[in-house]
C-alpha cells in the first residue's frame, strides 16, 4: 500500500483557513512526475493526460467522516477508483489529494505506487483509503 506524503503548504493552509476538509470538494489527480513537498498548488503538478477513463483534474473523493477525538483529526472517505476505458490510462506512479475548491487547487498529499503504472483497458486502480487510519490524520 502507498504510503501518504504531506505537501509543506498543508499546515500554512490550514492555519490561514484554506482548507475546510470535511466540507471542502477534495479530488485525486494522476501523474507520472514526482511532486516535491516543496508544491503548494494544482499547477505545480504535471497531470496525466485526460481520456480512456480519466478526467482532466481527477475524481472527488467521497468525505465520510471529519472529527477529531483525545485532540487527533481524522479525515475519512471512500476509495477512488480509476477505470481504464476504451484505451489505457498513463503510465502514472502517483496518486495527488488536493482541494477543488479554491481556484488555486491547493495541493494536500500524495501517495507513490514505487513504480510506473499503465492501466490497460478494463483495468482499475484504487487509491485506498483506509476506513481505520482515514486520509490524513492531524494531531
């Protein structure tokens, strides 16, 4: 499983109420380039291509859950899954959480897969997250 990596923006971002994660729209975007903790927005990543199944800006994430308990935040939602159609998607290695909702896209995270993916047609990817630990956790 690819593990969550946290753009630096993040903690201004929330500290300046930018992000209003569990009502803000949050998408996933694909890429083939490594982001660099030092990305702050949608531009500064190179998306995949948009066609066969993947939409230009990524799919939302359904938000299932927002709270905080013992004073750890846990975001929670359902997987996004990508479905080649019609043609393959990629190659993508990784998998960009942002929020759609500024005009800026400002980036949250990212998870690497380790490697080059190419989803052939019919194929999916699932970007997992998990129902125990959520998205993100802030403590």
């Amino acid at each position: 499983m690819a593990v969550f990596n946290k753009f630096n923006a993040l903690t201004e971002d929330l500290a300046e109420k930018i992000h209003n994660l569990g009502l803000d729209t949050l998408k996933v975007m694909l890429t083939n380039t490594a982001p660099s903790a030092a990305n702050s927005v949608k531009a500064d990543i190179t998306e995949i291509s948009a066609g066969n199944g993947y939409t230009a800006g990524g799919t939302a994430v359904t938000i299932t859950a927002s709270s905080q308990t013992g004073g750890t935040y846990k975001l929670v939602g359902n997987d996004v899954v990508f479905t080649a159609s019609g043609g393959s998607i990629g190659p993508l290695r990784y998998a960009v959480l942002y929020n759609s909702t500024p005009a800026a896209g400002n980036l949250i995270g990212w998870w690497d897969y380790g490697s080059a993916l190419t989803l052939a047609d019919g194929s999916t990817l699932t970007v997992d997250f998990s129902a125990t630990n959520g998205i993100l956790q802030i403590s």
